[in-house]
C-alpha cells in the first residue's frame, strides 16, 4: 500500500547518489585526451546550444577547468545541469567519432560537469551584465527558458524582472529531474550566478491574464516561458481516485522533502514509456516498491525514452507490458488495487501505427500506485485567458509572436524537451528581444 | 602445415664484446648496483653499462628528475641533473666483479669518467678491469655537473681531447674501448673520427641532450627544483630519438669513420630498437624505459625483434645492420620526378576533418569538403549506428549532415600530413602516381637549366 518510503536514510542517500559520480582530474585528463579535437565537430553540431565541445575539452586536457567552463557556460548558462541530464548518447556523445573509432564516444556529459563543478566549487564568475539600455523586459516562468533569457538579456545590459509561481526558482530543473540526476541543491546553486546578473526575481508570483496585461503596458517587452503543465487526462473511470498520481508530483516529492517523507506504492504500475515514464519507474524502485511495471500501448521499437534510459530501467529490474491500454482503475475498499488493461494489435509500422483493441482481452493488473506519464499539456490558458491563439503563437524560432513586444519559450511552445532545448529557446528568445528593443528586429 | 618457425639469433658482438641480445641497459639509475643489474639480467637484458665510476664518490642534489608529459601521456622526455655514482669505488668494483662471476655470458661494461689526467685514467682503467668486466665506456657525454668540473661532456664537446683521453685509456686497457659521445655538438663526425683515432674500438650515441626541462607555473622554479632553483639537465626520453638516429646515420654513413655503434636514445619500443639497428647501430642502449617500466620491458623488445626478424627472413642481426645508412643521402640526390598522393578510404573515415583542416590551414588547401547523404554513410560497426527512441543516430554526423572529406589529388603535393594526422588506421594512404616531371635530382635539374636543355618546373597549384 501507499505509505512513506520503508527504505533507511542511507539506503535512499545511496539509491539516491549520483547517477554518474563526478570525474577526478586523473578520469578528466584520461578521457578528454581521447578527444580528437574534430574540425566542424559533430558533438558540437549535435549540442542544441552549440556548445565548443572540443575547445572545452582542450581545455581541460591542458589543466584549465576555469576556462573550461567559461567556453561551456557562455554557450549554456545551466551547462551544470545540462552535463548531469542531457541525454547525451543522443546529443554530443551520439555524435562522437570515438563511436567509429574506439566503440565508445569520449565521455562528454561527465567532462562537461568536471568543468562546471570546478567553477562552482571555486565560485568563479565569467559573465558581467551589459551596460544599462534603460529598457526593461518581464520574464513569466524562471525555469531553464526564462533564466536563458534572463541571463543573455542582462548580458546585453536590458533590465530584467521575473516572476515564479512557485516558491523555489528553477522550473523542472530544479523539481521535476530524478534528484539522482539534478539534485535541488544543485539546481539551486547554478541559478544564484544568473540571478547575481541583476535579475529582480518575484517568487510565489502568478502572473494571470490580467496582469500579463498590466506586464506588457509596463515593460518594453514580455516573455512568457511558463512551461507544461498537468499530464494529459486519460478519461476513463477511477481516474481521480486515491492512489492515482501524476508523474511530475512523484518526482516533486524528492525535491520538496527529505526523501524519508517520500510516498510510494509497495506495486507500482507507470502508465506511458517515454522519458518521465522511465524517471518515474527508476525512481519508484529506488523510493523501495517492491515492483514496478510499466505499461506502454506500443512496443520497446516506438517507445519515446532514450535506449540508455530504458537500460537503466532494464538495470533497475522493472518489468514491462507492451500492447496494452489503461480502461479503468479498479478500486477495492475505496482504495486503488489495480488497473483494467485492455491488450491491442498495432496495424500498420512504425509510430504511426494504429491501435486495435483485442475485444475479450481484458485483464486487471494488480497496483496500489499508478502513475500516469503520458506526457503533459503547455501551460497555455495564461494565452488562452487573453483571446489570443496558442497554436499559432510562436513566430519563427527567436520566441516572436503576432504580439507586438510579447514573446514566447521554452516547453510551453511544445510537449516538452530537454533542459538544453529550453535553454537553447531562452538564448533564441533573448537575441529576437534584444533586436525588438534596439529596433532592428 | 604449421606456422612454427625457428627463433632467429639475436646475440650481438659489438667490438668484441658479446652479448645474448642487442639490448643493454645504458650507463643510468638502472645500472646503479650489482642488484638492478642482477635483476636485469634475470629479466633477460643482454648486457649493461654500469652507472659511471669515478675515484671518489660525489654528492647529489634533491630533486633531480624532471618530465615532458604531452596532452595526457606521460613522461614523452625526461631529464635529470643526476650525477655519476655517489658510491664508493671499491664497493663497485665489487659488486662488478660479483655480477660478472654471476653472468658470465651477458656483456658487463663499466663506464667511467675521472680527472682528466693520464694517471687517473690508467688508474680506474686498471682497477676496473681487474674485475674482469667485458669493456669499458668513456663517459664524455654528461652534460650537467660534471662538465662543470672538466669531465663529461667537455672532454667529448672538443675532438682534441676526446682523442688524447681515449688514447691514454689505450695505452693500459685489455678489453673493448667504447666512447659515449654527447649530442651537444655541431656536427658529430668530428669527436667520432677522434675517438677513433685516439684508438677506440667503437662509440655509443647519444648521450643526453642538454636541456630545462619545463618551469613550474605556480612557483615560477625550474623543473626539477632544488630549493627553489634548477640547473640544465640531460635530456632523454622517446622525444629524443630522431635526434639521436640521425647521429647514429652520420656516423655510420662517414667514410672516414668505421668502428662499431651502439645506439641510445628514446629506445622504447622493439621497433626503435630495429631503427637504431637499421641506421648502423650493433646494439641498442636503454635507460628512460626502464626507468618508467622497469626491467619487464625486454620481454616485449625481444619478441618484437625477433618477430619482424623472422616476417623479413633475418637469420642473425647482421642480416639487416645498416641496411637503410646508403638510402639516407643529402637532399639534393632526392628524385624530383617522384610522386605520391593522398588517398582517402571511405569505407574506414570517421568524419573527424582533422585532415581537412591540417591541410587547409597548415600545409597545401588540396582536401574537399562536401556534404554526404546517409546512403553514403559507411558501414562502421554497429556502435557507429546507434538506434534510440526509434530514431538512428550516426556517430559523425551533427545538426543534420555528415562531412565527406576528398583529397584534391591534382594539387595535392604529397606531402603526408593527413596521413599522419589521420586517426583511422589505413584510411589515408599516400599513392605512387605518375610525375610530370622527368626522374632527376635537384643537381639534375641545376644542371639542365643552366645547359638550356630544360625548363623551369612549374609551382604547384594552390588555391
């Protein structure tokens, strides 16, 4: 049944540790100099903000992390972030030619944190804000989108005020990534030298229609980058009952408590098997469920989480059910204690597939804890309340809308990608502003 | 029918002195007592230089060793301000005449250096070889410490006193003379020729090369520091070799020369050692390896040796002794009617670019670039392919293309640089083509011009 985590402290602070413990100088040494130094580097035509992957990796070869971590932080301010969850096997490791050449990409992620953590560690400072244009910009949402923006604003010497709903900046960052990838703490940390920028940040602040309103009469331009919101509803019956929860709220829990306070099932069932389905399904092993399966309509070929996270989720002794659907959660005693799957037939290839249902398949699957990650919807009623369309919002790709001074970034412009994909939307974002507000956009 | 082929000989006679295998260990810390030679024996060393004796022992600095690490590999150079033996001379001769009764078969030669009168020199050459050692060494090469004092490297830096030395020596010694020359000169033919005229049986080369080996960036101080200050040190290490191959061939390549070599420098790997060998070398010394190994590496010196000798069909070293010291000749006896170009396999490119960018902004702007689809993508193995999340990803390619690389061959000059930069093993390979240009050497050439039979030769198309 549902109850407080039954592991020990220490048991958690272990299950909890870092997914890729942080290089020495002697790991850092060893495999940048695997790096060949590629000319129009793969890697870094592969990073989403364009990262100098092989001069940062120069750089470390050569003994200096400091400047190691100006490269990576002038491209990616949360390059801290980035390097613990980027999906790099993907990105720039995807694109390795050690791949080719030794079977194994150098290992970019970890390198990447070996500089970044120096340059905390050593709480150095690479960036000065710009000297002051007297223009001024409001940023809705301070996750990854927002803070891009924010940073690359102050940079340009615009002033920046920002507001967060929530009690805690960061956004996803900083709540909603496996605290085995991005712990709070160290989330938090990596924003105190963006909001050193000169960022008046509002915290506890919901911007709704009306202000949005009263914002874009008040400042010169507005971003709004508040990011996904709910996960989508599957409309069958049950669906609200005691012991069915959303995958974003499970994550939150290991960043809003000690993880001794953390709920989990003793049976966990994940419905979905894209990326968060796998964070949610590792993490309720790693909380102490005695099982955890997960429950796709597909197949492992059209899942959309990475091949290395449906490994670790192999690792972590999670079972899987393919071509199966959710059609009711199954209460007994008022509580949760299972969920009627529905088996299907995909006609066709692919993703594109279609689904059949199998009449006379049913079968209930036995939980007390269903979490549902199946993606989440974009934050747009904030848009919605004030007549505007969301589809048709986004402009070109530095954030522009048919608003004039109104801007747009980060998840809320789509289902949700990665920290470096936000980031990379809130560098966009600033550069379209700052033409906006020297008027040559 | 099996592959097992007879093991080639390899025991080597340098001046007389015989020895089981070509490699010794040169005069060093590894030679410093009858212990590490002991050891070095059992390990399979053919012979050893023992550490230079001198008549009284001397005093040594702390620190005294330094290192040139490159991009993560260590100790490419290494240098010390470290001196001859800081032991007594009797308790050598002891432990001499100890290894020799122990190892009668491997080549025991002791290196020496004292004041530089004839008295002296008849001295320790006397008591050393009372221990019935195999040779001796002159050392006339350390070039730090004791060539202060007029010893080392400043009797072998002026061939008149290399001479008269080598010849005092020869006026007492029984066994084989060789002299260690020092790099730190001009033109080595010139000590060579006068050891050899002061009567010596043969020379062993290089020594270390005069050096500082880096300075530390936190305390501003020399490397190796000794409170605070450092001094020029020897210089060795596999950086060295080419210098030291280059020595060897002159030397062995000189008319006027003629007596046998033993080759030191930067021998770290069976394939040196056979390069020292091929450039005129009769044997090879090692010190750094071992120093950063220890003895263990004259297993896989032996085997290599002994493989390639057999892969070529050599029964015996002296099969393949100086056999590349003819093909080294002055620049101007090169054939200017020789071409090669660069050949790129597809088939095994990684998309790196480093040649691309080596020839564009260091050499000749001859490498295409183009973009390649993903049918022409070769068929690496399967990690070069990665399929996640139902999507393919290829090792090489980013923000949607992958970059083919072309060798301009019509401008290529041929020069090597991106086969040497290439990473892949046998993806760039330089090809034989068809010159333009008729077979003749650049005095050809002057000739030719200046006779009016033929033309300038065109300069090469560049961009």
């Amino acid at each position: 049944m549902i109850g407080k985590t039954r592991l020990s402290e220490e048991q958690l602070s272990e299950n909890f540790a870092d997914l890729h413990p942080a290089f020495s100088r002697d790991e850092a040494v060893s495999d940048a100099s695997k790096c060949l130094f590629c000319f129009d580097a793969p890697c870094m035509r592969a990073c989403p903000t364009g990262i100098d992957v092989p001069k940062f990796i120069r750089q470390i070869l050569h003994d200096d992390p400091a400047s190691a971590a100006e490269t990576i932080l002038d491209e990616n301010i949360l390059g801290g972030s980035c390097a613990r969850a980027c999906p790099t096997e993907v990105l720039c490791e995807g694109a390795c030619v050690d791949r080719t050449l030794l079977n194994a990409p150098v290992q970019i992620g970890r390198l990447q944190r070996y500089a970044t953590d120096y340059a905390a560690l050593n709480n150095l400072r690479f960036f000065a804000p710009g000297s002051a244009t007297g223009k001024s910009v409001a940023i809705i949402g301070s996750g990854p989108a927002g803070l891009a923006c924010g940073f690359a604003l102050r940079r340009s010497g615009h002033a920046v005020t920002m507001f967060e709903a929530r009690d805690i900046p960061g956004g996803l960052n900083t709540h909603g990534i496996s605290a085995y990838k991005i712990s709070t703490e160290f989330s938090l940390s990596e924003i105190e030298p963006i909001l050193e920028m000169g960022i008046d940040l509002h915290l506890d602040h919901y911007v709704d229609a009306n202000e949005l309103a009263r914002l874009r009469q008040e400042y010169d331009a507005v971003l709004v980058a508040v990011g996904l919101g709910s996960t989508s509803r599957l409309n069958i019956p049950g669906e609200d009952m005691e012991g069915v929860v959303e995958s974003l709220d499970f994550i939150f829990q290991t960043h809003t408590g000690p993880l001794v306070n953390c709920e989990v099932g003793d049976q966990v069932l994940v419905l979905g098997a894209g990326n968060t389905a796998a964070d949610v399904a590792t993490q309720a092993v790693r909380l102490g469920a005695s099982s955890v399966t997960m429950a796709y309509r597909r197949t492992d070929r059209e899942m959309s989480a990475f091949a290395y996270e449906y490994e670790l989720c192999k690792a972590d002794g999670i079972e899987f059910r393919w071509r199966v659907q959710p059609i009711e959660f199954v209460e007994t005693n008022g509580k949760l204690s299972g969920v009627r799957m529905q088996r299907v037939e995909l006609v066709g290839e692919g993703r594109e597939a279609h689904l059949e249902p199998v009449t006379g398949s049913e079968f209930v699957l036995p939980c007390d804890m269903a979490i549902k990650a199946l993606g989440q919807i974009p934050v747009l009623e904030l848009i919605g309340e004030t007549g505007l369309d969301p589809g048709a919002l986004k402009l070109d790709d530095r954030g522009t809308t048919s608003v004039d001074g109104l801007f747009i970034g980060g998840d809320c412009t789509h289902t949700g990608a990665e920290i470096v994909d936000a980031v990379q939307d809130g560098k966009m974002a600033a550069a379209g502003i700052d033409a906006y507000l020297r008027g040559n956009s | 029918m099996s592959n097992l082929r007879s093991k080639p000989d390899i025991s080597a006679n340098l001046a007389g002195i015989k020895s089981p295998n070509p490699f010794w260990l040169a005069s060093a810390p590894p030679t410093n007592s009858g212990y590490q030679i002991s050891r070095a024996f059992e390990a399979g060393w053919g012979g050893a230089v023992w550490k230079t004796l001198g008549h009284e022992p001397i005093v040594n600095v702390s620190s005294r060793y330094g290192a040139l690490d490159y991009d993560g590999r260590k100790m490419v150079g290494f240098n010390n301000i470290e001196l001859i033996t800081d032991r007594t001379l009797e308790t050598n001769l002891k432990e001499v005449r100890q290894v020799k009764r122990d190892f009668p078969n491997h080549a025991v030669v002791v290196s020496l250096m004292v004041e530089s009168t004839r008295e002296a020199w008849h001295d320790i050459v006397k008591r050393t070889e009372d221990t019935g050692c195999d040779g001796l060494e002159l050392n006339f090469g350390c070039p730090h410490g004791m060539s202060e004092r007029g010893m080392g490297s400043a009797v072998g830096q002026v061939p008149e006193y290399t001479k008269m030395v080598t010849e005092w020596v020869k006026e007492v010694a029984q066994t084989p003379v060789l002299v260690k020359l020092t790099p730190n000169v001009t033109d080595i033919t010139q000590p060579g020729r006068a050891a050899r005229e002061g009567g010596a049986d043969g020379v062993s080369l290089i020594n270390t090369i005069n050096s500082i080996i880096g300075v530390d960036l936190d305390t501003l101080a020399p490397i190796p520091q000794v409170d605070g200050k450092g001094s020029h040190g020897g210089y060795c290490g596999p950086a060295v070799k080419p210098i030291a191959l280059n020595m060897v061939q002159k030397l062995a390549s000189d008319s006027s020369f003629g007596i046998p070599i033993s080759g030191i420098g930067g021998v770290q790997a069976w394939q040196d050692a056979i390069e020292f060998m091929l450039l005129g070398a009769t044997n090879v010394q090692v010190c750094t390896a071992v120093m950063h190994y220890g003895f263990r590496i004259v297993e896989h010196l032996t085997s290599g040796l002994e493989n390639w000798m057999r892969d070529k069909g050599f029964q015996t070293l002296d099969d393949f002794v100086g056999k590349t010291v003819a093909s080294v000749g002055n620049w101007n006896t090169l054939n200017l009617g020789y071409k090669v170009v660069a050949e790129i396999d597809q088939s095994k490119c990684i998309h790196c670019g480093l040649c691309y960018i080596a020839c564009e902004d260091g050499a000749h702007q001859s490498i295409a670039k183009s973009l390649m689809s993903e049918e022409d993508y070769p068929s690496h193995g399967s990690a070069a392919r990665l399929t996640s999340a139902g999507r393919e990803y290829l090792a090489g390619a980013g923000d949607g293309y992958v970059n083919r690389y072309e060798i301009k061959q019509e401008t290529c000059v041929g020069c090597n640089l991106c086969s040497i930069v290439c990473p892949a093993d046998g993806c760039i390979t330089m090809i034989e083509k068809e010159s333009t240009i008729p077979r003749m050497t650049w005095t050809e050439y002057q000739e030719g011009m200046a006779s009016g039979t033929m033309d300038p030769i065109p300069p090469p198309d560049h961009v």
